[in-house]
C-alpha cells in the first residue's frame, strides 16, 4: 500500500474535520471535528513511520494523543463553564471578554 | 506494480474496508447536528484508525489508541454530552443552528484539494529495506524514553496543567 493512500485518506479526514469546525456554532460539535483532525494527522504520523522504517512517527503520535486529552480536558471545562453562564453551547454566545 | 493483476494483499484489504469505514464514520460526525451523534459516529472512526495502525505495525499504538482514545477521551466528551443535553426546561443547551453555512464545504474543498495536490507532487519514498523490530514495545520505548526523553518529561507537566485547570474550570460558580 503507498503511503500516498494512507495521506489522502489523513487529507480527507483532516479536511473534514476543518468542515466541521467552521460549519458548527456548537462548541461541543467544534470539539469532536478537532479530534478529528489530530486523528487525521495520527494517521499521517505512523503510515511515514512505516514507510520510513523509523519509530519516530510513532512516538509523536503518543505525544499527540496525549495532548488531544489535556485539550478535551480543559476544553470541556470551558465548555461547561460557558453552559452555565450564558445556558447555551453556542460559541458566539461567549463573545465577551468580561471574566 | 502490474496492474492487469487483481490479487488483494491483506493491507489493501484491511485499508479499503477500515479507510472506507473511517471515512463514512468522520462525515457522518461532522454533518450530523446532534453532538451525541458525532460522539458515537467518532468513536468508530477511531475504532477503525485503530486497526489501520494495527495494519501500519503500531501494534502499541493500537491499544493506545482504543483505551486512551475511543476509551478515556470519548468517555469523557459523550459525558458532558449528556450532562449539557439532560437539563430540561429552558432552551435546549445544545446549538443546532448551522453557521456560515456555505464556508464550510468551501474551505474543506480547498484544503484538501491543497493537501491532495502537494502529497500527489510529493516524491515517492522508496520501501524500507529493514524488516521491522522482533520487539516492538522495547524498540518503541528506546525512541520514547531516550530520544524524546525532554518532550516525555514536558508531556506530564502539560497533562497536571491541565488537569489542574479543567478541576479550576469546572467547579468555578457563577455569582
């Protein structure tokens, strides 16, 4: 199999994922797409890890899951947060700068 | 690559099933307008990337992805998910209005047209010649705890930051 194949489908998903985040006015929605788009980079990571022989491409995409769950953590606390202050998850609700 | 022969290696099977599955999988969560929905849709998606890196030779990065990814993370999203939803009474809490309608379609269309045209450009990197490590686990800890030994270190201090301020974040109360 090319890596070619395993890049274009990583460009789909990150593509799709970049949709995702432009089309929603949900913050929860936005979220997923940009897991999404971390997976899509993932996938792109380990195919050139294997085209390459090299177990670099491997790590890094540990070190993207591992920031992938810092940002989900602290994003779905902000999420909350905005829920209760303006009860909505739409982000132009949260256009204030007021803390 | 002769390509009057049409006999399928396991990797082109696995990767046109598992890719098409993510595929249909990832555009189903980003068109659908329930963020329950997505969730769910994700989750498969990342069940099916599991198996391609399983595919790829990531064996460790397929138990990472299933139990830290399609586990812990996804968890955690369909959780708040469901504590946002499940508040009945005032307007529901989740948006579904679309917006910027057609930008969206617009700027997928261009990116990965912009992606698709820089890998087709790309030079084709030949095969690797070495047979992958008997070992793989051992061989994938000498590259995490000796080359990226710094970035591993930083990785923890990110997770308690961020540990720390989901738990600020969270528990703040509005006057």
């Amino acid at each position: 199999m090319p890596l070619a194949a395993y890049e274009l489908l990583g460009a789909l998903l990150f593509a799709l994922g970049a949709m995702g985040v432009v089309l929603r006015a949900n913050a929860l929605s936005m979220l997923i797409s940009v897991e999404l788009m971390l997976n899509a980079v993932n996938l792109t990571f380990v195919a050139a890890a294997r085209q390459y022989g090299q177990l670099d491409g491997q790590v890094i995409s540990f070190f993207v899951i591992a920031v992938a769950a810092a940002e989900v953590g602290v994003g779905l606390a902000i999420v909350i947060d905005v829920a209760r202050r303006h009860t909505t998850v739409d982000v132009d609700a949260a256009s204030e700068l007021r803390g | 690559m002769d390509a009057l022969t049409f006999s399928f290696t396991a990797e082109q099977a696995i990767f046109a099933v598992a890719g098409g599955i993510c595929a249909i999988a990832a555009a189903n969560a980003v068109l659908r307008h329930d963020p329950l929905a997505s969730a769910l849709s994700l989750t498969i998606a990342l069940f099916a990337l599991a198996v391609l890196y399983l595919s790829l030779g990531a064996a460790f990065l397929f138990g990472v992805q299933i139990a830290v990814y399609a586990g812990a993370i996804m968890v955690l999203l369909v959780f708040v998910v469901m504590l946002l939803g499940a508040t009945g009474g005032r307007p529901p809490l989740i948006a579904r209005r679309p917006r910027l309608g057609l930008a969206g379609p617009l700027v997928a269309l261009a990116l990965f047209a912009l992606l698709a045209a820089a890998i087709v450009r790309a030079p084709v990197v030949a095969a690797p010649t070495a047979e992958p490590a008997a070992d793989h686990v051992a061989a994938l800890a000498d590259v995490l705890f000796v080359k990226f030994l710094f970035p591993f270190e930083i990785a923890s201090v990110l997770l308690l930051a961020a540990l720390i301020g989901a738990v600020v974040l969270a528990q703040r109360r509005t006057p």
